[in-house]
C-alpha cells in the first residue's frame, strides 16, 4: 500500500557527547548536531530547506533569538520557529507538534534540536558566550507554591515521595524495595557501559553499587543515593530531522533510513502531587503511552527507552505499561549513567532509537519523556514500517485522575501517606512529608528531627502544626 505522503519520519539523527573541556558552546553544539543528523540522511543540503525548526530550552546559555541565530548558522529560513519551555516530555511533544503541522500542510521538513554545555559551565564558570540577551529572562519554571514553600521542589526528593509512596501500595519494606530499585537500575549502566562513545558513566554497577550509601554514593533523599539519579552536568547534543515522506522522496533519503512516527500520546497529572488521589501510580503516564501505541500491544514493542530520571519514573512506566518481564528498558543507558542534558534527554533517545530501529527493520520502538515532578507525560512510537492507512495520529493531552483537596497550614492528627529524608554531606536533615487528613483532604508536612534511615513512618500518625506561609510542621 502507497505511503501518505504526509506520513513524517525521521530521516536524519545525531547525538555527541563531547569529552574535554571546556566545549564549544550551546550555539556551536546544536550546529554540529544538525549538520551530522543532515549527513545521516544522505541530505546535507537539506537544512537550508528547513519549513520549521524546534530547539529545546537550553540551561547552559541563554541567548537573545536562539532560533534566529541557529538559523542563521544553517543558512535556514523556516517559516515556524520555536524555542521550548523545560521539562523531560518536551522533545517529545515538539515532535508530536511537527507531526501535526505536516499533517494540515504547514511545514514538511524540520529539525528538533537541543543541546547543553553543564559541564563545562560548572569548571569554567563565566564564560563569554555569544548573543546573550538584554535582559536575561526568567526560568520558565512554576513551582507549586504550598510545596515549595514546605521545601518540596527538587527532583530528586519529588520522585523520592512518589517511589516511596508505591513501595508503600506493595507493602514492601525498604531493604526489599531498595533491592529491586537496584535491580531494576543495574541494567541501565550496562547498556551504558556498552556504549562508551555516547554514555557519561559508561561504567556497568551492579544492584548493591547503586544503592549502598558510601562515602562517595551518599544518601540523597531516601531511598536514593548518588548514583540512583539523573546527571545533568554534562556536555552533550543532539538532533533529529524529520520530514514528510514526500519531501523525504525529493531529498532522495532511501527509504531504509526512515523512522516512522506510529503514535503519539500526552497527557498531564495534577500539578500538585499531594492532589493524586494515588501517590503510587500515573494514570496521565497510562493514558500517554495508550495513546502512543494504539492498537499495538506493549508485547510487540521490541524496544523501549522509557525516561529514567529516577527509579519512580521507571517503576510507574513498567505499571503503566503492564511490563513484568526483566526486558530492558533503554537504548541509552538512561539519565543516571548516559546522562540527562537538561530538558534534551529524549532528543539523544529518538537519535539512539532511530539506529536501533534501522537495524532490527521492521520492529517497534517506544521512547517515553516525564516533565516536573512525574506531571507532564509523552510518548511516541516509532518503526522503519509506516503506517498503512493515513500519518500516525497525534493524541489531544488527557488528563489524571480527579484531584484530592490539599489543606494549606493544616493542624492536629494525620496519617503519613509518603515520606523522603533529605541528606546533606554531613548527614540526614529534614523529612518531608505527605499526609492524609482525617477529613478526606490531605497536606504536605515537614519533620524538622528527620527520620533514621531505618526507621519506616509509611502509614504511621503524626500531629501537625500550623506555621507562617500555610506550612505544616509535624511532630510524632
């Protein structure tokens, strides 16, 4: 049967990790990612051609018109241009998007950029970087205000909650979940450690490495160490060009270089965590990936590259997605140990899919990406066989489950519903927790006199009391 000739499909993908430092920067990364991913298409004059370009939010830099300046760079004048917010699903959404301008017409070829240079920031602070802006503009992040406000803001202690809370659901203690944490984990610094050229950490570790608090793997918010968490300081890009299969013909990209787009799925959580009814699960994370695969069962994908900023991310996929096999679960080597580029991670895993694909032809892949704190999720399908009847369908944002009230400064008896114990160089130094309220609500709390390592407050009653600015303190 005759492809649609709107059908997109990646035809060109590169991904570079560079080693010494400093880099070149951000502007200079994104340029040599494109003009690889051109060559691999056999199309290096093609992004002059480009009808749109997508570039994700760099952290490294900020520059006065990236989009202007990268054009500039390629001898490119796409009509559609946009620079990304942040967030671990943008990639992915700005290639559902793309799918959606071939499909009424608006473009037929684009690149999806990004790129960072954290690295070498972080050794060679101050550098003297082109075109920066005027007037730098704020970070395009909203934080939850009763959760920043408790000191419940980064990653690594959101997803720590969430982890907790299904190992609670399970009903497992922590030695036992921190046992399958790392044997879920361990995995994903092999594929890493196979593939030195692209991986950060291209070290294998085994279960009771990752998760055994050292001197040099110390505790972070509890139940993950050092080594159980993404890595952004790294210098890595990479980019993929997409085109419609018709543009794809006139560029003369044969047709074994090409990656169909199958299915795409979106869908968003309650922005608060403490509003999931279900600590435990993503129902958002469920319907993204249904939508993504249609009618495809998650048995006939033969790869998988699902977002593994933390062992939550994965372990929530796996439930989504019905997996209970030890299958494996990247093609990169995840963002622990490949490395996570800021909001450009699932950019380096369609460029690693894109390879994988092309040499298991025929095959399925699906690559999934999680924005905030386990809120925004998206997934994508991919194959070199293209769909048959019409261009893969691009999924509306579904929505979580109802939301659960959350009190502002509540007080008096509570039920701890998750907690994390955040861990400084020097030691343990506060609990954050979750709370159910004997009135259905619920409320965030901090335990100032943090938890022992050992000791499990799942379940247990507390008291809290009301301070400034809505914040619950709680004593046991």
């Amino acid at each position: 049967m005759a492809v649609d000739p709107r059908t997109p499909c990646i035809i060109g993908a590169s991904r570079r990790t560079w080693r010494d430092r400093p880099v070149p920067e951000p502007l200079d990364l994104w340029e040599e990612v494109a003009r690889e991913a051109a060559a691999d298409a056999g199309a290096p004059a093609a992004l002059a051609a480009l009808s749109d370009l997508r570039i994700v939010y760099c952290q490294s830099w900020q520059y006065d018109d990236p989009c202007a300046r990268l054009s500039e760079r390629l001898g490119a004048d796409p009509a559609h241009r946009q620079y990304s917010g942040i967030g671990g699903s943008v990639p992915l959404r700005l290639a559902a998007d793309v799918a959606a301008g071939f499909a009424d017409g608006r473009s037929d070829l684009a690149l999806l950029v990004g790129g960072e240079a954290l690295a070498t920031l972080r050794s060679h602070p101050g550098p003297a970087w082109s075109f920066p802006p005027d007037e730098p503009a704020p970070f395009p992040i909203t934080l939850d205000r009763l959760e920043a406000s408790h000191g419940i803001y980064q990653a690594y202690l959101t997803f720590a909650l969430l982890d907790t809370a299904r190992r609670l659901h399970l009903g497992l203690d922590q030695d036992a979940y921190r046992r399958e944490l790392g044997e879920l984990l361990a995995p994903l610094a092999a594929v890493a450690a196979a593939d030195p050229e692209h991986a950060w950490f291209p070290v294998a570790r085994d279960a009771e490495e990752i998760t055994t608090p050292t001197a040099s793997n110390r505790l972070v918010a509890t139940p993950y160490t050092k080594l159980m968490t993404a890595i952004m300081d790294v210098d890595m890009a990479a980019a993929v060009l997409v085109a419609t299969e018709a543009r794809a013909d006139e560029l003369g990209v044969p047709t074994d270089r090409r990656v169909y787009l199958r299915g795409t799925g979106s869908a968003e959580e309650p922005a608060a965590m403490a509003a999931r009814p279900e600590l435990w699960r993503s129902p958002a994370l469920r319907a993204a990936t249904g939508s993504a695969l249609g009618s495809v069962g998650i048995d006939d994908v033969a790869h998988l590259d699902l977002y593994s900023c933390f062992s939550a991310s994965l372990e929530f996929a796996r439930d989504a997605l019905g997996i209970t096999d030890d299958r494996s679960l990247t093609v990169t080597g995840g963002l622990p140990y490949h490395g996570g580029p800021g909001s450009n991670y699932a950019t380096h895993a369609l460029a690693a899919m894109t390879a994988t694909l092309r040499a298991d032809p025929g095959s399925f892949g699906l690559v999934t990406g999680v924005g905030m704190h386990m809120t925004s999720h998206a997934a994508a399908l991919w194959s070199t066989t293209p769909p048959t009847a019409r261009p893969a369908p691009v999924a509306e944002p579904a929505g979580g489950d109802p939301s659960t009230e959350v009190t502002a400064g509540a007080e008096g008896p509570a039920t701890v519903a998750t907690f994390s114990t955040t861990y400084g160089r020097e030691g343990p130094e506060w609990t954050a927790l979750i709370c159910d309220l004997p009135d259905g609500t619920r409320s965030y709390a901090r335990l100032d006199d943090p938890a022992d390592p050992d000791e499990d407050l799942g379940g247990s009653a507390v008291t809290l009391e009301a301070g400034t600015r809505g914040v619950s303190t709680a004593r046991r």
